[in-house]
C-alpha cells in the first residue's frame, strides 16, 4: 500500500511538472516588448484590456509571412494583441516607443513565433475623414431665338398723269354755260334793237 501511495504520488508530481513546463513554453512572449499569455481571446475586454476592439481592417500594419506584423499607423492604439494556436502575445504602446514593427505572437519550444491565427487592436477608432464630393449646381442654358419679324415694305403709290380727255373735261366742263350766256345776251341785244325801233 505504502509503495502504491508512493508511485501515485510521485506520477502525480511528474505530470504537475510536466505541465507546468509545457505551460511556461507556452507562456514564453519572445520579445520584450510582449506579456504572453495563455489560451485564446479575441476582444480586448476578453483580454483585460481597456479601449474598443479594433479588427486589422482598420488598422493600418503590414503582416508580413503570416508571423510578423508592422503597425503602420497607430494613432488612437493603446495595445496589440497578436493569437496563435496555444495563446496570445499583449503589446502595450508605452511598451513600443523604439517601434511598432515585428509585432509577434508567442514562440515554441525552438524560439520561434508560432504562426498568427488571429490580431486586433484596443483603443479608439479613428475614422478617417470623408472625402465629400460636391456637385456644382447645374447650369441651365436658355437659348432664346429672337423672332423673325416681317416689316411690310410700304408700296409707292404712283398717281398716273391725267390724260387729255380728262384735262379737257375738268378744265372745259361748263362750255355750253359760256355758249347759253352768249345766246342770251344776243336775244337781250335784239329785244333792246327791237324796243328802240319802236321808239323811233
């Protein structure tokens, strides 16, 4: 019994030693810019972290053989987290003040980062300002096509010269009063002749 107690205990102690190496190789950041840490998260409050979880795609970095990452622009960051299989490297900023290149998640047993599943970034979301296009108002062209208006040219009235017939007719119209006073002071001679013969 002694001896079945002491096998059980010491094969208990090897797989708590077992195990507690394996977790520190897990836990191992390989940089010093990191804090390694178990399992997987994928938020930043999932990660104790303070800010807003920010996807890559707003985040302006370069992941380079899908094991590094280069931050190109990190404004409003306050942390990347970078996932692997077996746990997850935290990068605070005041920790990356010589750079944000390089970023990796945790390394293996031979010290080299393990490939990243998964990142993310914690803090606050710029939204890059909009490029509004303004319409200029339409111009309206009015075309006006001035009317075409037809002024009647006045027609000369000529007045034809009148003919001889109708000069002799206006000017001689009254001829047979001319010819009737001449007989009449013909017949008022011969009254008075014939008045004074009588006389005498």
């Amino acid at each position: 019994m002694p001896r079945s107690f002491a096998a059980v205990a010491g094969a208990l102690f090897v797989l708590i030693v077992s195990t507690a190496t394996a977790h520190g190789a897990v836990a191992d950041a390989g940089d010093s810019r990191a804090t390694a840490h178990e399992k997987s998260v994928a938020t930043c409050a999932a990660a104790g972290l303070a800010g807003t979880t920010i996807a890559p795609a707003s985040v302006q970095a370069d992941v380079k053989e899908g094991t590094y990452i280069d931050v190109l622009d990190h404004t409003g960051i306050t942390s990347v987290v970078v996932v692997s299989s077996s746990g997850y490297n935290v990068y605070l900023a005041e920790k990356l003040a010589k750079g944000w290149a390089d970023l990796h998640a945790p390394v293996d047993s031979g010290r080299l980062p393990e490939k990243i599943t998964a990142w993310f970034a914690c803090g606050t979301l710029i939204e890059p300002p909009s490029s509004s296009v303004t319409t200029p108002p339409s111009t309206t062209t009015t075309t006006t096509t001035p009317s075409s208006s037809v002024t009647a040219t006045p027609v000369p009235t000529t007045t034809a010269p009148a003919s001889k017939d109708e000069l002799a007719a206006t000017g001689f119209g009254s001829a047979w009063l001319l010819g009737l006073g001449a007989a009449l002071v013909a017949a008022g001679i011969a009254v008075l002749m014939v008045l004074r013969r009588r006389r005498a």
